[in-house]
C-alpha cells in the first residue's frame, strides 16, 4: 500500500538533481526501490528484493551501491532506507510563486545571468539544497540549458566541474 507520502516523493522524482544525473538504468532502479519500500522507506531483504524486481541479486546489490553513494539510500541497521530527499518542507521552501518570478525575470530583462542567453527560469544562485534561500539577492534569470546543467550547484561548484571534465586526461 503506497502511502501519500511516498506518492508525492514519486512527483518530486523528475526536479531531483540526485536521480537526474543518474544514468537510466539506476533511474529505473530508483523507482523499483520507491515502489518496493514500505511506508518507513526500508527496502525488502535483497534476496526477496531481487526476486521482486527480477533481478540478480549480486547486479542489485552493485546497484543498490551506486544508489546510496548518489545519497538516494542508506544502510540502516543492516537493512536499506530509500532517503526522504526532498521532503514537503524543501517543497514549500523552493517553491517561489508566479508572480515572484515574473519580477525576476523582469529584473534581469529575462537575460540570463549565465550565458547571456534568454531566460524563462529563475535559479537559486545558492541552491535551495545548500541552504540558499528565495530571497531577491538569490534569485536570477537563467535558461533553461544554464539551469539545468547548474542543477543544485553553487556557480562556483558548476564552473569547477566544467572545468574538471574538459581537463585532459593525465
Ligand atoms: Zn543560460
């Protein structure tokens, strides 16, 4: 039996920089753990888990892995925990409204702050997962492309890892 609050995590899937940077087939993973977890989010035994979601249990388990270093699950006392993520709190909080945005947008005469591009989004320059908050001086235009590659990175962290992965290879 799904409760509401595992639902609702299951619509906050698809804004969660965590699972959106996975690669598809832990995405899927992803989902078989939210269905299989009980309302206290803890994961069957990994046999039964596996039989469940026909898998092998040692590829479930490498996968199980990957999925707690993304910071989706946790070992709780022997047994895995789906992590609440974004709670409703985080929800509300990250949350701004319409017209908040329009004055954004206006603001910085939809351009965005990161490319010079147009802008229909707004960012927090600070991500909201870092305690950056919705205030104007947080607040910027951004595209889409901008935003998204940005996910909950400071700009400082975004650029650091652009930089990073264009480094050649020693
Ligand atoms: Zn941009």
């Amino acid at each position: 039996m799904a409760s509401k609050y595992w639902i609702k995590l299951y619509h906050e899937v698809l804004d969660d920089p965590k699972i959106g940077r996975l690669r598809v087939a832990l995405k899927w993973r992803f989902i078989e753990c939210l269905l299989v977890a009980g309302d206290d989010g803890i994961l069957p035994q990994i046999d039964d888990m596996a039989w469940r979601v026909r898998a092998d249990v040692e590829e479930l388990e490498t996968d199980l892995n990957e999925l707690s270093d993304a910071g989706l699950l946790n070992r709780v006392a022997g047994d895995w925990q789906v992590n609440r993520g974004i709670g409703p709190e985080d929800r509300i909080r990250r949350e701004l409204s319409q017209s908040k945005k329009r004055k954004i947008l206006k603001r910085d005469n939809h351009i965005c702050q990161y490319c010079g591009g147009e802008a229909n989004q707004v960012d927090h320059i600070i991500p909201v997962s870092q305690g950056g908050t919705n205030k104007w001086s947080n607040l910027a235009a951004a595209c889409w492309k901008c935003n998204r590659s940005k996910w909950d990175r400071t700009p400082a962290q975004w650029i650091a890892d652009k930089e990073n992965r264009n480094a050649p290879m020693a």
